[in-house]
C-alpha cells in the first residue's frame, strides 16, 4: 500500500493506493464509500480485493473526514463528494502506471449518487461505472407529513454548526442534530 495525496481546490486529499504488481500501465479505480465513510472501512476492503484482481485501486478519504482536509470536520456535502471523486479519477490519470484510458469508478452504498453524477460528468475519461448495495438519493423527495418540521430544524442546526454559529459544537457538526 502506497500513501498519496492529491488536492481538489485547496483542500489536500489523503488517499492508500493499492497496486497489482506485474504489469508496467494498470487499470485503475477510484472508490468512493458509503455516507460518512473513511477509506480504512469499505473502500480499503474493497480496495485489496481490485487490486488483487490487477487493479491499480484508490481508496481516500473525501473532505471533511479522516486524514484529508477540510472544515468544518464530518460534514457530508454532496457536492463536494462529487468534485472529490473526479478529483481522484483525474489523481488515477496522471499517474505513469496507471492506463488512463482503463479508469474506472465504485461506488458502495449511498457513494453511489455521487458517482454517478461524478461519471456523467466525467464523461468518457471514466471507463466505466459499478456499484454495490448502491442507494440512490432522491434530491426532490419531499418529507413524508409530519417530518418536514424535523428536517428543516435538523438542517438548520447543522448549517449553523457548519458556518459557527451554534455556540458549543465548535463548528463540528454534532450527531444530535
């Protein structure tokens, strides 16, 4: 296992690179975990399991989490998972043992709408797109009756964490809410 860093607007990525040994120019993959996870959990698992099958594989750790930068620490922004996920593809490309033209993207469990946005953004710079246990999140699912109350002072809360404004959570962002 390699350590590497890469940045995406700033902010350093921390990342453990798993390598097939043998071949010079290697497929490689980006994997991009379930919600609030840090690449030692699934994607390292599944990291050892590619590379084993002959993939260059990059587990990391998106913003805001791990060993990577980023503040305020355990804040889960969709849209900054996306761009952190391109950022890892665009890693993968530049590396001289990796095949740019065999990059690939997995995603796990709710990592899943990230990296299907992140591939269709991508466009043909991703080979392809797998998922596992994938949970696709509805962006315009509206709050069963009686919830949306709930939502909207959860999400305040935490935005009000986010941006220091909520005295006692030192601009984390706290599990109750």
């Amino acid at each position: 296992m390699e350590k590497v860093t890469f940045d995406v607007k700033g902010t350093p990525l921390v990342g453990d690179l798993y390598k097939f040994e043998g071949k010079k120019r290697q497929p490689a993959v980006a994997i991009i975990g379930p919600m609030t996870y840090q690449k030692e959990q699934a994607p390292t698992e599944y990291a050892k399991r590619m590379a084993d099958a002959g993939y260059t594989a990059l587990a990391y750790d998106s913003r805001y989490r791990g060993e990577s930068g980023g503040e305020p620490r355990a804040w889960e922004n969709p849209a900054h998972k996306v761009a952190d996920l391109k950022a890892a593809v665009a890693y993968l490309r530049s590396r001289d043992d990796v095949d740019p033209e065999r990059v690939f993207i997995l995603a796990i469990c709710q990592g899943s709408s990230e990296a299907f946005r992140a591939a269709a953004e991508l466009g043909n710079t991703v080979r392809g797109l797998a998922t596992i246990a994938g949970h696709y999140r509805d962006r315009d699912r509206r709050p069963l009756p009686g919830q949306r109350g709930r939502y909207r002072v959860a999400y305040g809360r935490r935005l009000e964490c986010a941006q220091g404004r909520r005295p006692g959570c030192e601009g984390k962002i706290r599990s109750d809410g």
